[in-house]
C-alpha cells in the first residue's frame, strides 16, 4: 500500500524509497510497515518541512532466537531533508505495552510510502487492544508540557512553531478524556479537533495558526492566542484518572496478546531466507 500527497517532492520520495530498500538489504530485514511522521502526518507542515520516514521492520527468526541481542534501531539522515528512522517489531511491541504512544502514532499515519495493509491493520488492531490509556495520556501531558513550560517566555509569549508541540498533545489529552473507551487518538491536528468538543473561538484560532504555518517559513515568536492558551494549560495538567495502573491481570494479558501477535508477525512477514542446498 502506499498513500502519499502530491504534495511531496518526487525526488523526496524516491530517496526515501532508496534509503528504505538499503537498509532492507544491509540488514536482511524485511519492513511491512514505513510512513511519514512529523509536521507532515501531523497536519501542521511548513512550506520547508523536512520529511521524517519511521518504520517498523522484521528480522527473520535466526535473529530472534540467537543468544546476542541485536541493534533494535536502524536510522539514517543523510541531511537535513531526509530522516529516516525504524524500530525493530520486538522493541515497538515491548514499548507498545508500556505505554509508548509512538507506536500507535505510526501505525494510525495517514501517509504512508510502503506498506503490507494486513500488516497494519493487525497492528491497529493490537493498539487499540493492548494500549494503556492512563499512560498515553501521561506521554502526551508531559510532551506537551515540557514545550509549554521550556518555550513560553514570562510575557506570554512563545515561538509559534513550538507552540504546535503544546496544542497536538493537550488535543490528544482531551480527546482521550471524551473517548474512555479508547487508548489511541488520531494522529493528525484536525482529526483531533474534529473529534473533540471545543468552543468555535478555539477552532478558529488552530485553523489559523495551520494556515499560518502552511504559507510562511519562519513564524517567529508571538503571543498565544487567548483561546489556546486555556485549552493547552487546563489540558496539559495531569489528573487523577492518568495515574490509574493497570493489575497484574491485565498487564499479563496485555502481555500475552502482544507476544502472540509477534510470534505470527515474525512467521508472515519476516524476511525470506533463501532455502540451504544439500550438498552432493
């Protein structure tokens, strides 16, 4: 599967493509899954984004079952255009269970530039089940506010582009908060926005703030707009319900359900071997 705008630079793509099909083959990996993240994915991109490819790959069984523990990230950002970053399977699934929203964040990625849709489907599916919500939302709360309170200055004011990485988190606070029943929000700005209850003042200024950043290059440093400002401060704060822990039980199922899809991963969608030759 592949799902990409026309938007992005042609060139981009292929060196992103290039990039993708060297690990494969430096590694002996095999990657069901690489999308775009960032400002991007995010719904907030400048004209001067730079494009932030993260995968997850598979090694092949051999790899798994040896003794010596193998590098679990493969990277490369050959300049500032490009990066390019993916997490073995094993180490997403470990995080994933832990409460990492990052995993989630990539399998729900709008843009994608290769893709197995089982594969990926499979993955939201285990997300949705095994995700802890108390702890995602505690990674979004402390995201964002260590932008908020690293960025904004005394007099109220703070560099736009950063205040971005203060309003996506507390959006994703808040709709966690309305959706009790679920652990993994939408990943871009706009679904958020849509997706939560929020007075028409708010909106309009997110709606702008995009508009803004989408046209200009350089924001600058500027006032908050009065209606973001109390949406981000009244949903960066941490409550009760994201200290509430998962038992014992739970955590072992969790646990479980995610070892199971793993085991099946690795047998579908782990790199093929080519088959040894008996000897004569």
């Amino acid at each position: 599967m592949r799902q990409l705008p026309e938007t992005f630079a042609p060139d981009a793509v292929v060196r992103v493509d290039a990039l993708l099909d060297a690990m494969v083959e430096q590694h002996g990996v095999a990657i069901p899954l690489a999308v775009e993240s960032g400002s991007r994915a995010w719904g907030f991109p400048s004209p001067d984004s730079d494009y932030d490819c993260r995968f997850v790959y598979v090694r092949g069984d051999e790899d798994y079952l040896s003794p010596w523990d193998v590098r679990d990230v493969l990277e490369s950002a050959p300049d500032g255009v490009l990066d390019v970053n993916g997490w073995d399977l094993r180490k997403a699934v470990q995080l994933l269970v832990r409460g990492n929203a990052t995993v989630p964040e990539w399998a729900g990625s709008p843009l994608v530039y290769r893709g197995d849709e089982a594969f990926r489907t499979d993955l939201l599916a285990l997300c949705d089940r095994v995700a802890d919500r108390a702890r995602v939302a505690t990674h979004y709360a402390h995201l964002g506010q260590t932008q908020w309170t690293r960025f904004l200055t005394d007099d109220g004011r703070i560099p736009l582009k950063k205040l971005f990485y203060a309003l996506r988190p507390a959006l994703a606070v808040l709709w966690l908060r309305e959706h009790p029943a679920s652990a993994v929000p939408p990943m871009r700005l706009q679904d958020l926005v849509a997706q939560v209850r929020l007075a028409a003042p708010v909106v309009r200024a997110v709606e702008d703030l995009v508009a803004l950043k989408a046209t200009t290059r350089e924001l600058g440093v500027g006032a908050v707009p009065g209606p973001i400002r109390t949406l981000v401060e009244r949903e960066l704060r941490h409550e009760d319900w994201m200290s509430v822990r998962r038992g014992p039980a739970a955590v072992a199922a969790a646990r479980e359900d995610a070892a199971a899809f793993f085991r099946d991963a690795v047998r579908t969608y782990g790199p093929r071997r080519p088959l040894a030759t008996a000897g004569r």
